[in-house]
C-alpha cells in the first residue's frame, strides 16, 4: 500500500493588484492541495479570516517546505532595476517630495494621462496619479521602447 505524504501548505492572499501578500495568513496540513476536503479547510479558514467577503477573496496555496519567493531571471530583475533608477532619476528631475508617500512607478493608461500610456508615479496600492514622468505614447510598445532607450543611457 502506497502512503501519502502530508506537507503543511502556506495560504496567501492574493491582492486585486496580482500582489501576493507577504506573509501567509493560514498554513493547512494536507496531501493533496488540490483535494475537495482541502479546499474545503482553507475556505473554511478565509471565511474564519474574512467573514462574509472569503468568496471575494483570491487566494495563492504553495508548499511551505519549497522556496515562497517569485522567481524570476537574472535578466529580468536587471532590467527591474534599471527601470527603478530611470524612475527615480525623473522622479527626482521634477523635485518631487515623496518622503511622507508611499509610491511607485508606472506604465498607466488613465483619465489623468488623457488615455494615453505614460511612465507615472503613482500612490502604491491606489494607483492614484501623482506625477507624469516620460512624454504620453498612443500605443504601449512605443512606451516600452521609451523605457528600454532610457535604460541604454544610464546602462552605458
């Protein structure tokens, strides 16, 4: 008879924005993450956590004993930082004081940027417009090669 091996899995909550939360707000012992009896405990557990809204909430289940961080390629988190220094370099261009705000760049497509993609800084978690920080592009490849001209710069 084969025996099932039991793991403790970690149940993030997955944000509106895709964010994973950065700590697990329940760990569920199980076989099989994907078991009826399973899902059934951990939505038992977000309706414990959540109340009424646990239908509303989304959800991520991993492996406790596995690695919990996003993987991601060397590349991509080079490019990742690039992008931030580009960001900061406009950012600190217009002499903005964001000490007291928490913010974030972005690519937006927004009312505030006249529906037009534009490189931002927005209010982290809102997303609320605080700054424009490259020219406005009618197509979003055109703000990508923007971005990847400006990295050339700074890279050199």
């Amino acid at each position: 008879m084969e025996e099932l091996l039991s793991y403790n899995w970690n149940v993030y909550k997955l944000f509106s924005n895709g964010n994973r939360a950065k700590a697990p707000f329940v760990v569920v012992e199980g076989e099989d993450c994907e078991s009826e009896d399973f899902i059934a405990m951990v939505k038992k557990n977000l309706e414990e956590k959540f109340g009424g809204k646990a239908a509303l909430t989304k959800y991520k289940i991993m492996r406790a004993d596995l690695p919990q961080e996003e993987r991601i390629d060397d590349e991509e988190r080079k490019n990742l930082v690039l992008r931030n220094r580009v960001l900061s370099t406009k950012i600190s261009a217009l002499g903005l004081d964001l000490q007291n705000i928490k913010s974030a760049g972005a690519l937006i497509l927004s009312g505030d940027t006249e529906w037009k993609w534009k490189w931002c800084v927005v209010r982290m978690a809102s997303n609320q417009f605080i700054a424009g920080l490259s020219p406005s592009f009618n197509i979003i490849e055109e703000a990508r090669k923007w971005m990847n001209d400006e990295i050339e710069k700074i890279a050199k």
